[in-house]
C-alpha cells in the first residue's frame, strides 16, 4: 500500500489476472493498482509519473479520484479535457488536494479514453480514527478491501473502435479470476479467523459490467455506501454497479472452512457462467483447498430506497420534485453506435474545459463542447432527473447505467425500481442506477463547489461513445478560485499553443 504523499509510477507490463498474458496499463506496477491509505483531514500528495511507451493503448493519461470532492482543488480532478490536459508520456503531474472531513472508501483510475479499462485502476481509502461510535463500526479489522472489476483480453482501443456493447473475457476479484475455457488460475482469498468481525471495503472498479457480490454462509450488514456513513442493512446479495463503493461487517460466525464469495457479473443480460467470478473467504484452520459450499438462499435482498445516510440529513429545497431552484431533465438517448443527453453527444473539447475558463469564457454558450455543458448558479439546489421516455433509454441499450456526478455526493430522491420519492432522508451517493425501463431516478445536490465537473455513464465505452455532460458549477467563481491554485505543473503539460507559454 502507498500513504497518502508518494509516487504513483505508471508503466506498461505483461499481467495475466486470468491465466491469458496481455500487455497492461498498470500504476505502481500491479493490477490493480497498489491501496493509497490517507486519514481523515490530511493532505493527499500523488505524483502521477507517466512511463508508458506501448503504443497499443492508450499512451496520454489522467487520474481522477473517484469519489473526492477537490473542493478549492477542482484542477486536481484529473478529467482529461475537462480539468486538465492530458499528461503526456515522460511527463508527470503531482496532484496534491485535501479531502477535508471526508472518510471511507473511493478509487482512482484513468480518465484518460478508455485506459482504465487497460488496467489503470486502483482503491483508496480515508481512515478514521475516530468513525462514528456505535457497535456496527467496533470492528475487529477494517483492512480488507474487496475490488470487483471485469477484464479484457484485448486492448480499449481496439474493444472502444468495434462498439458501445463490449463484453469482458473474466471477472477478477481482488485482480484474480478466471476466463471461459481457461487455466485454473489462482483466486483472491481473504482470510477471517472464526468469531472475529471484519468491514470489508467492497469496489466497483469495472468497465462495464456489474456484480451482484454474495458470500456464501453470511451476511453482510451495509455500514458505508460510497464515502457515505447510512444506518446499519442487512443484506445477503448487494449489487455493485461501476464506480459505486459498499463498506459490509461480516462476522466470521461460521464453522472453519472456505466459502465462496462470488460477483455474478450482469451486463445487457449477458450471464457469465458460474463459479468463474469467486474469490474464497478462508477461515483460519481451514485447508486451502477451493470451496465446497452452495449458493443462497438468498432473503435478505438489497433495497436501495431504503439506505438511510447516518446523520439522516434531509433533502435541501422544496420536498417536491420539480421545486429546486434549478430542475433539469437529462434524457438519455443512443443512436447509431453513439449515447446522448438531450440529443447531444459528448465530444472531447480541444482545449480542457478548466483551462477555458480560465481563460474567460464563462458562460455555457462560450464554453465547448456546445449542448454539453451546463452552467449553474452558486449555492442553489439542483434537481436531475431521468425520465424514461421510452424502450430505449434507461434500460435497454446497455443498461442499468450507473450515473457518477464529480465533485459531489447526491441525495438519491428517487432510486430505480421504485415509484415513490423520498425528501426525508435517502442515501447520498455519487454514482447511482438509472435502473429499467420504466424508472425515473432522480438526484438533487447543492452547488457549493465551483467548477466544471464531468457527469457520467461509469460505464467506460458509454462514456467513449458520448454518454456525459459538464455540470459548470459558478464558471466565474472557479475562474477566480483556480486561478490562484493551480500549480505551474499543471499548465506546463498542455501544448504550447493552448496556455501561451512557450
Ligand atoms: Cu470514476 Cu468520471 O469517474
């Protein structure tokens, strides 16, 4: 694991989490990439060194971090085209933010093209030393992170050019896994001693698909959904869409031995077949041969309109839907091999959409991609909704797309599979489902942080192919904020021509 001030080397090697070999995008040279551990209220410090040299990938990069909210720090977004040029190779970026009083459980990737896809993904989580009081927090370990991810047996470039519907050769959990016809590689085990009680950090770090994530013989009592503290739930099956976080306590309250633990991957209603996508719980004792034991049954099923944040804020504004100061309908769309919001399909800006700020333009009819992005005003309450218009949003080309907002958590007021709203108290998150067919889900947030953050289908060829928007958040502000914050680094990895500098 690296601490919270280090260097995160980015190189090209031959990996196979699976049993197949591939050349590979890895950071810290593994896959995925090395934990970065920080607490709570301290400075993280990341120099992004950028050695890759194998030209059948993506070769430019970026990384964001997934969850943080960069407040003052929107430069350090790492959204190549929208916060930043992309770091050439040779070249490196220190992106250096604090996460203030945020805590839990968030990952970084490129945000570069489809190179996370490539490999360029790893957790990172905020310790707390003092996490909220109350027996569901007394763990006896809290070190456990479980990565769910889909893998590739081709690159993203080549995968991104043939369509928006691809679909992974292998689950890894934890980076190992199996394909299809495929040696009997190694699996993750995570290993438990018998009546002790565990958080387990659960990642979705994949590119498409998404995992219902069971574990066989127990239950797992939700106390964390993406960076948010929400009241303990017991469930025995939890989904995980990409880019969303789940902290579980699991008490290892089961006879010595091994269960399986498994994320079925789900994608356009494509079934991977069984047993390929586990990794094994291990109690000390046991042999370490694979498990033996049976799936279900399953009772205990997720709810999402039923998380509850811990603190219960309620939802800012008019508890109407429709009565924000602001109430924007984003209506998916696809056509062709391309995704749309409201008919416009995101194209990467020539020029990041920081630096075109910066340079003056502050109003969305100034500000490229044109249609794509929207401006809105400080310190309002903003409502986004997803109608479903029709058979093909929402659902059925590609879906459930799992929605990620950057630079802040949503209150999730209306989740999908559920007719009614919730103003009291819904669980804040920052990547939601849009659900089936049929949903409507619907998010507000405050704008409190000024700058342009992307907004998007986390799931990478969606993104690819045009699914995402610029949220603008008061161009004016960030204007005047960026400009005295972000460092000469970040100016001398763009083209000459874009920053005058020469
Ligand atoms: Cu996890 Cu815009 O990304």
């Amino acid at each position: 694991a690296l601490g919270s001030s280090a260097q995160l080397s980015l190189t090209n090697g031959i990996v196979s989490p699976d049993g197949f070999s591939r050349s590979a995008v890895l950071a810290g040279g593994s896959f995925p990439g090395p934990l970065i551990q920080a607490q709570k209220g301290g400075e993280i410090s990341i120099n992004v060194v950028n050695q890759l040299v194998d030209e059948s990938m993506p070769i430019d990069t970026s990384i964001h971090w997934h969850g943080i909210f960069q407040h003052e720090t929107n430069w350090a977004d790492g959204t190549a085209y929208i916060t930043q040029c992309p770091i050439p190779a040779n070249e490196s970026l220190v992106y250096q933010f604090n996460p203030g009083n945020q805590t839990g459980t968030y990952w970084y990737h490129s945000h570069y093209s489809t190179q996370y896809c490539d490999g360029l993904r790893g957790p990172l989580v905020i310790y707390d030393p003092n996490d909220p009081l109350g027996s569901m927090y007394d763990v006896d370990d809290e070190t456990t992170v479980i990565t769910l991810a889909d893998w590739y047996h081709d690159s993203s470039i080549e995968l991104g050019e043939i369509s928006t519907l691809v679909t992974p050769n292998s689950t890894v959990i934890n980076g190992l896994g199996r394909y299809s016809g495929g040696p009997s590689s190694p699996l993750a085990v995570i290993n438990v001693q018998q009546g002790k009680r565990y958080r387990f950090r659960i990642i979705g770090l994949s590119c498409a698909s998404w995992f219902n994530f069971t574990i066989d013989g127990h239950e797992m009592t939700i106390i964390e959904v993406d960076g948010i503290e929400s009241e303990p739930m017991v469930v025995d099956s939890l989904p995980v869409f990409p880019g969303q976080r789940y902290s579980v306590v699991v008490t290892a309250n089961q006879t010595v031995g091994n269960y399986w633990i498994r994320a079925s991957a789900d994608l356009l209603n494509r079934t991977f077949e069984g047993g390929l996508n586990s990794a094994i719980l291990r109690y000390e004792g046991a042999d370490s041969g694979d498990p033996t034991t049976e799936e279900g049954p399953y009772d205990l099923e997720f709810n999402e309109s039923l998380l509850v944040t811990l603190d219960g804020a309620a939802v800012p504004g008019t508890p109407e839907v429709g009565k924000a100061d602001v109430n924007l309908n984003l209506i998916p769309g696809h056509i062709g091999e391309l995704f749309n919001i409201n008919n416009v399909s995101f194209v990467d800006p020539a020029v990041p959409i920081l630096l075109q700020i910066l340079s003056g333009a502050t109003h969305a009819s100034q500000l490229l991609p044109n249609g794509s992005v929207y401006e809105l005003p400080p310190n309002k309450v903003i409502e986004l909704s997803f109608p479903a218009t029709d058979g093909l949003v929402n659902g059925a080309v590609g879906g459930p797309h799992p929605m990620h907002l950057h630079g802040h958590n949503f209150w999730v007021i209306r989740s999908a599979g559920n007719s009614s709203y919730n103003f009291d108290n819904p669980i804040m998150r920052d990547t939601v489902s849009l659900g089936t067919q049929g949903d409507n889900v619907t998010v507000r947030f405050v704008t409190d942080n000024p700058g342009p953050w992307f907004f998007h289908c986390h799931i990478d060829w969606h993104l690819h192919h045009g699914f995402a928007v610029v949220m603008a958040e008061s161009p004016s502000d960030a204007a005047t904020e960026q400009s005295q914050v972000v460092p000469q680094d970040w100016r001398s990895i763009c083209p000459a021509n874009l920053t005058g500098s020469g």
